[in-house]
C-alpha cells in the first residue's frame, strides 16, 4: 500500500520560493530565444554610393511657365485712384515742377476719359535740401500716349527688321539667267531695307571666270545699288575679284510700298495712253474714209 505524500511540507515550500521563479525565468527566456531569430553584430561593410550624375538628367523637371508678357508689363503704373499720397508735385511738359497740390483736387480737375494722373516718381524718404517732400506726378493725355507707344513699337520692329541680314553668293562665271535672278533677289531685299551680304568665289567644279567676268559681275552688284533708292554700301569691300571677295549693301525699310504706289501709278497712265491712242486712230480713220456723195448714194441700188 503507497503511502500519500504531504502535499504542504517545508519541502515544497522551499522549492517553491527559492528555485520555482528562477526556473520560470529560465523557460521564457529560452522560448523567446527559439521564436526570435538570433540577432548578429555584423562588421560595418562600406556601402557603394552610385553614380546618380547620369541619371539626373533623366529625371523630369517641371518647369514653371511664363505669362509671354514682357517685363514692362509687369510693373504696372500707378494712376488716378492708386496714387496713396495726400499731396503731390505735378511736373509739366517742360520738366518744371508746380505744387503742391491735393490729389483729390487734381484729379477732380481732370477729365478721367481723356487724361490721367500717373507717378512718376513716390515720395522720399530722406529728401534733400533741393529735392521735393513730395510724390511727383504728371498729367498724361490717354490718346497722345497711346500715339507714342504706338510709334516706339513701330520703331522697334523697323529696327529689328533693319538688323536682319541677308546673304547671296554669287559664282564669279555665273551664268546670265542666274544673275538676273540673284539680282532681282538682291533689289528685294534692298527695297525691304535689309542688309544684304553679297559672297563672290568660284563655285567647286565650275570653270574659270575671267578678270573681265569678275569686274563685270561687280559692277552689275553695285549698278543695283545705285538702281535702288535708299540703298548703298554701309561697309568697305572685303578681298579682290577672282579669289573671295564680300560686299556690304544696306536699304532703306519702307521703299517697297512707294515703288508699288509709282508702278501702280506708270500702268494706268500706260493703260490710259492706250485707250487715247485707240481713240485718236479711231478718229483718224472715221476722218479719213470718204463720205458718199447723194448721187453715188442714189445710184448704188439701181446697180
């Protein structure tokens, strides 16, 4: 017969209270171990750091996007009600200063359809003993201003059309139909008033121009200048004929439109002396050819 241990002697208590918590410890601390993966101290390794220099240009930029309005634009003029000054200086046409004056009583005094009040210049902070406390403005009339800003940008397209520059080369042993058209080519340009460089130099594979040939190919370049009104040599010539020679031609912008008004002018007079012309052999003739007499009349249908 197996005698029944004492579940509660000083034995177990003991164990209990020296080795059981250790033993716990132990156990989690062995599942944690089989769970997690074992972490290592790797040795540091250099890391390779790519070239990113040739790729850079493959990536995509955006770019910011312009208004296309010039920079003038972008200062707009203070005028009329955005002028925040109480007094001001107005100077006139002649540059003299008077005031100064209320804004509000300036620009009650303008007919806002026709002028303006623009700033020309603010207040300063610091003025000096000869320099105005005040803002100086101008009175500007709306329909002259619009004029002159009309005619600056006139200016300036006929200036950048005048800076354009055409070239022709010319072979020296050109042949008379090419010239002709290199001619016609060169007044264009002229009477449109560009700048026209002229290049002669014997042509790869072409024949041997002679000294007359290249004297007499100058020679008609420079009669189409003379030809041209407004045009002319605005440069020395560069090099000699028969080896490469450059002639510098300027026009004169704004011929084209008067040569069309006389060419339009020569054909009608031309056509109106022709219907003259019709009209005077007309006459000659109807004066000419003689009239019947009443007795050749009378006797004709006897016949």
């Amino acid at each position: 017969m197996r005698v029944a241990r004492c579940l509660f002697n000083s034995r177990t208590a003991l164990y209990r209270v020296f080795i059981s918590p250790y033993e716990k410890v132990e156990a989690l601390s062995r599942c944690s171990a089989l769970s997690a993966p074992a972490t290592r101290v790797l040795p540091p390794v250099a890391a390779s750091i790519p070239n990113l220099s040739r790729h850079a240009s493959m990536i995509h930029r955006y770019k910011k996007r312009g208004t296309g309005r010039p920079d003038e634009n972008k200062k707009r003029l203070i005028e009329n009600d955005r002028i925040r000054d109480r007094n001001i200086m107005v100077v006139d046409e002649d540059n003299k200063l008077a005031g100064p004056y209320a804004t509000s009583k300036v620009l009650l005094s303008l007919d806002l359809e026709k002028e303006t009040l623009r700033l020309v210049s603010p207040a300063p902070s610091d003025p000096g003993p000869d320099q105005p406390a005040y803002a100086v403005c101008k009175i500007i009339n709306i329909q002259e201003e619009r004029a002159r800003v009309r005619k600056l940008e006139q200016a300036k397209k006929l200036q950048a059309k005048t800076n354009k520059t055409k070239e022709l080369e010319l072979n020296w042993a050109i042949a008379s139909n090419d010239l002709n058209h290199k001619m016609r080519q060169l007044r264009t340009f002229l009477t449109k008033g560009y700048k026209v460089e002229i290049l002669m130099a014997k042509k790869k594979g072409s024949r041997i121009a002679t000294a007359d040939e290249a004297q007499a190919l100058v020679q008609a370049v420079r009669d189409v200048v003379e030809e041209t009104r407004g045009a002319k040599e605005w440069k020395a010539s560069e090099g000699q004929p028969l080896k490469v020679m450059r002639l510098y031609l300027s026009g004169k912008a704004g011929q084209a439109q008067a040569e069309d008004g006389s060419e339009a002018s020569a054909e009608g007079q031309s056509e109106t002396s022709a219907e003259d012309q019709s009209e005077i052999s007309a006459e000659a003739s109807s004066e000419t050819s003689p009239e019947a007499s009443p007795d050749e009349k009378q006797a004709a249908p006897a016949s």
